[in-house]
C-alpha cells in the first residue's frame, strides 16, 4: 500500500510581524450543545507552539473540538483547551490530526 503524504496546510495563518494588523481566528460552535457561538472580538492569534496554536478568542467549558478558522474561514485547528494562567485558548493544528488519521485509515485497511 502506498504511504500518504500530507502537505502543509495552507490556510495556517502566519504570525504578524511588528506594525502588521493582528491576525484574527475565529472559532464557531455550540458549546455545551446550546446556542451558536462565534468568536467576533479579542481572536488575535497568539503563537504556534507544534503542534498547538494559541489564540486569545474567548471559549466556554465544553468548547473542545470546535473548529479554528483563519481570516478567510479556511479551518486550520481544533480547540483542545484554556490555559488561564497564560490567559489564551490553545488548539491542536489540523494537519497533524490529518496525518495520525490517514495513519489510523491505512491500519486499518492492511488488516482487511
């Protein structure tokens, strides 16, 4: 069976340089299974830390898993959790999951 290569993700946003605008994520979603949440206000991207994200939008308590898009909604990580002490969310980059998932997929299929 033939390997899977991903590439990179080309919707992960690059970290702005000194004058640039900030670089805004949005991260949409039903926390706890209520209503439709997106974040609009204080979503700046914070840094990348492989293979985390962190952002500074704010989440609720059951938010893990929602969707990370970029500017022009291209999805480019999954929220994983709140680091209050740091006073940022972070989020697992998606091309990693990608990856451990075509992985998981080949397993699977050299078994059958």
């Amino acid at each position: 069976m033939k390997a899977t290569t991903l590439l990179p993700l080309p919707h992960k946003p690059a970290m702005p340089q000194d004058g640039d605008r900030p670089q805004l994520i949005y991260v949409i979603g039903h926390p706890r299974g209520g209503e439709l949440a997106v974040s609009m206000y204080d979503n700046d991207l914070a840094g990348y830390a492989p293979p985390y994200v962190r952002y500074r939008s704010p989440t609720e308590g059951g938010s893990s898993g929602l969707p990370i898009f970029n500017r022009q909604l291209g999805l480019f990580a999954v929220h994983h959790r709140a680091l209050d002490a740091e006073q940022v969310n972070e989020g697992v980059l998606f091309n990693p999951i990608a990856a451990a998932l075509a992985n998981l997929n080949q397993a699977q299929f050299m078994k059958t």
